[in-house]
C-alpha cells in the first residue's frame, strides 16, 4: 500500500517535468508528509469534442470518491486500487476506462515490521537519480448533491494505483504503488484510450524496472510536515 508521500517540487518543476498546459494549480506548495483526504498534484489530460487531449496539473483529494457516491467519503479506504481488481470494482472502474492519472512524488514511505518484536520502522522509497516518481493513478469528479449552481460542489479525487510488491522491496511490505516509467506516461493518460484490466496490467509490467531500481532508507518517525522526515534516521 503507499498511505504517506512526499512531494517537494514546486509547481514551476511538474509543470515542465509532465510539460503541462492547463488547470488550477495555483495553491500547491511541497509536502513531506501528504495524507489521505489532503490535497495531491494529479497529472491528467481531458479532451472535447475532437479537440486534442489537454494535459493538465490539478490538486485532488488523496481517496478516490465514485461520482455516485451520495457524500465526499467512501466505507471503504479508497486511497489506493489494488492493480488486479481495478478494472471490475465499482467505485475504480469508471476512472480506469477514462480518467487515469500521473500522481507526482518524490517518494513514499512504507513500514516495515520486524516479525519477532512485531515493531514497525518507517521507510523512505524514492528513485535513485533523485528524480521525481509518476505513480499510475485514477480519478474522479464528484458533485456535492447539496450544490446548487452548475459550477459548485465539484470536488477532484485521486486513488494510487498498487500492485504486488517487485522483489526488491517485499521484505519491506507486500504492496507498492506503480511508478510509471516517462514511456508509459501518454498511453497511461490519454483519454481517447478506452481502459481495462489489460492496460493496467500492461501499466504494471512497465513499471517493473522503475519498482525495481527504487532505494530506500529507515527513517525517524513520520509527523509533521518538514525536509527532515525524509532524511535517514540518525
């Protein structure tokens, strides 16, 4: 699962790094310690009509809420989708035929628990070279059925998707999300592409190398929100 990440670019990095063209990204500012319900940079691409897709930078609420949900909170954790399930849920499956996303980080963190004393130590997971991870992700809008204009209520949410661990980061937990390598990014996003189990599986075995070549390091505990919680405990 990844329930915490940080991202530290500021909104002028993602927006050459994903090469946006569009969307409300005025209030982003970096994080160390993002949570589930807070605000997340998503990457996406909308198209009109027969126009060519647009790519955009958005901030999102981190827990995915079907557009049929009657409130802005799902039973259910929704921050992250199980790889091999999103396709046939009913809360994902919508955004995997249409509304696929980028979810920008500079890392994640994972808790490893010893098997014997059964304690938990945080982890920091982040590429190698230092640059940014796109994890696969999936989205939503949803419209507050108290809003009463055409324009209010809309609320953008955002799951990560997760996949079985790769091998070189199973003795730290049995999940991690699908960061994405630049080749996947257009096919992942674009609109015009109908989605399904197969292209997520595609998205998953794409990501292998990426997973594969991620370092990590324990770190102190995670509360807060500053540069030190991704820096190695001391």
């Amino acid at each position: 699962m990844c329930g915490r990440f940080a991202l530290d670019a500021r909104t002028d990095d993602l927006i050459r790094e994903f090469v946006v063209a569009g969307g409300d990204y005025q209030d982003w500012t970096p994080s160390w310690n993002i949570k589930p319900t807070q605000p997340v940079a998503v990457i996406l691409e909308t198209a009109k009509g027969e126009a060519k897709p647009l790519r955009r930078l958005e901030q999102a609420r981190w827990g995915l809420v079907p557009s049929w949900s009657e409130e802005l909170k799902t039973k259910f954790p929704s921050f992250n989708a199980r790889s091999e399930t999103a396709a046939e849920k009913a809360s994902f499956k919508a955004s995997v035929k249409s509304k696929r996303a980028l979810i920008p980080a500079t890392g994640y963190f994972e808790w490893q628990t010893d098997p014997d004393s059964g304690v938990k130590t945080p982890h920091f997971i982040r590429p190698k070279d230092g640059e940014l991870m796109a994890m696969a992700g999936l989205y939503t809008w949803w419209k507050d059925p108290a809003a009463t204009g055409d324009d209010d209520g809309w609320h953008l949410t955002a799951t990560i998707l997760t996949s079985d661990a790769v091998h070189t980061l199973e003795h730290i937990h049995d999940r991690n999300p699908v960061p994405l390598p630049h080749s996947f990014w257009d096919v992942w996003l674009d609109p015009t592409v109908v989605g399904d189990q197969a292209l997520v599986d595609e998205a998953v075995r794409a990501a292998l190398p990426v997973a594969e070549d991620l370092e990590w390091h324990p770190v102190g505990k995670v509360t807060g929100d500053s540069p030190a919680l991704i820096q190695p405990a001391q």
